[in-house]
C-alpha cells in the first residue's frame, strides 16, 4: 500500500519538472533580474533603480500610451463584433453555419509572421486597399507611414486575427443557453433585441469576462504586428510595451531593464483583470 500511493507523483513528476524548470524558475529569476544592473562584466543588485529609470524614460511612457489606446480601441469593437458574429452563426435560419465558421475562425490559426507580411503588403501605399480606395474616390491613405494611420492599421490586423477566436467562444457559449428561455421570453411578448440583452448578455457575463481578460492580456503583450508592419513607427508612435522589452532585452543586451518593463506589463495585467472581475460582478 505504501508503495502504490507513491505511483501518483511518479506519473506527475516530469509535468512538475518541467513547470518548474521552464516556468516557475524563469518567472522567479526574471523577478530578481529586475532588481539587478549589469556592471564591469558582472550582475550586482541595484534595488528599485530600474524601476525608477522607468518614470523618467520617456519612450516607455510612449510605448504605454500606445499600448493603451490600442487596447481602447481594439478590444471592445472585437469583444462586440465577435459577439455579434457568434449570435448570427447560432441562428437556426442561416445555411451553410460549418463553412462560415470555419472562415471566420481561419486567421486565428495562420502564422503571425505570414498574416503580418500579408498586411505589410496591403496596407502599401500602392497596396491592394488603397487601390480600392482610389477606384471610389478617395485618395491614398499612408496606413504604415502616419502616426494615426499606423496605429489603426495595427488595430485592424488584431481584430482580422482574433474576432473569430473569440467568435468561437462566445458561439460554444450560446449553444449552452437553454432554448426554452427564449422560447418563454417570446411567449411573454419579448423581441429579439430585449431578448438579446435580458438573456444572451446576462448568461454571457462569466465568457465575456473570460474573452475580455485574455484579450487583455493578449494586447498588454502586443508584439508581433507592430514589429512585422512598422518596426515601432513612425517615431515610436506603435512602440507598444512588448516591442519596448523586446528591444531592451534582445537588441540593447539590457535585460535587467526589460525584466523590470516585463513587470510592470503583469502589475497592469492584474490591475485590468480585477476591475474587469468588479464591472461584471464577477468574484476574484
């Protein structure tokens, strides 16, 4: 007997070490290089200064900035438009409900370099779209060359990739919401659209909750678009958080640094999650 209740945590063993090996120990030591400065060919502990280096460097502040409000921008319009794709896709009525999944869900599982070159090309200014544009009148748009335009040209590259992946989420949850809910709800005299926000949202709260955290987390961390489309440009206007570490990490061999901006991305990420748990009424 004593000898059987040691086969559990033989079978669990290599997941264990390999959690500790290749997450739990790099998360620990990324935490104590951040409090590390590297002098004379070596690591000595340097306390809060990269952290202070922080306030007064401005590019991360920029690269803050623009993370931000490429977040503003993107993940609401997603979080609804994947929404409102998921409730069209689990009507009865539409035909052809695998092809349009499928489609839709597509670019989630293309590679981040292809579908980034694959915009790089677009969004030219004697790219495909602005072609289009000039044939209903309306000149060339410089999409990869204007602080503006670059910005919203990586916002449209996200919400390409990801409205599907989400698409599919809200639709798996759909498919668990009874139907005589709203088959009761229309017996009580009860339109689509009230049916919509007094049954559909209130039993999407707990998905919503789970779509809108990782599309947080996702785009706190914002690296391969802004680096395939505009290198951080023009000026360091798409210089997002995940391209700053990047940078000071693999191009200005400063990791201590990078560590400490890596930190700062998790304090955000928890702060966000946990007013996204109190806006929906959810328990952290």
């Amino acid at each position: 007997m004593k000898q059987s209740k040691k086969f559990p945590y033989l079978f669990i063993a290599p997941a264990v070490i390999l959690f500790i090996v290749f997450t739990a120990y790099p998360i620990i030591a990324s935490l104590y290089l951040s409090f590390q400065t590297y002098e004379g060919g070596s690591y000595s502990f340097a306390g809060l200064s990269n952290y202070t280096r922080l306030l007064e460097d401005s590019i991360f502040w920029k690269a803050l900035g623009n993370t931000f409000i490429i977040f503003i921008l993107q993940v609401p319009i997603m979080l609804l438009m994947a929404m409102a794709l998921a409730s069209v896709l689990n009507s009865q009525l539409l035909k052809l409900k695998g092809f349009f999944r499928v489609s839709f869900f597509l670019p989630a599982v293309t590679s981040l370099v292809a579908y980034s070159l694959l915009f790089s090309i677009i969004l030219q200014d004697n790219g495909i779209l602005n072609t289009l544009l000039n044939a209903i009148g309306i000149e060339n748009i410089p999409w990869l060359s204007d602080p503006f335009w670059a910005k919203i040209s990586i916002v449209m590259a996200m919400m390409w990739r990801w409205t599907g992946y989400n698409m599919i989420i809200f639709l798996a949850a759909l498919q668990n919401i009874p139907d005589h809910m709203y088959e009761a709800a229309s017996i009580d005299g009860a339109g689509k659209i009230r049916q919509f926000f007094s049954i559909t949202i209130p039993n999407l709260k707990p998905i919503i909750l789970f779509a809108g955290i990782l599309s947080t987390i996702g785009t706190l961390q914002l690296f391969d678009e802004p680096f395939n489309l505009t290198q951080g440009g023009p000026a360091d206007s798409t210089m997002t958080l995940g391209l700053y570490i990047y940078e000071n990490g693999f191009e200005y061999f400063d990791f201590s640094y990078g560590s400490a901006v890596a930190y700062v991305v998790v304090v955000l990420v928890a702060i966000l999650s946990y007013f996204q748990f109190k806006v929906t009424g959810e328990r952290s």
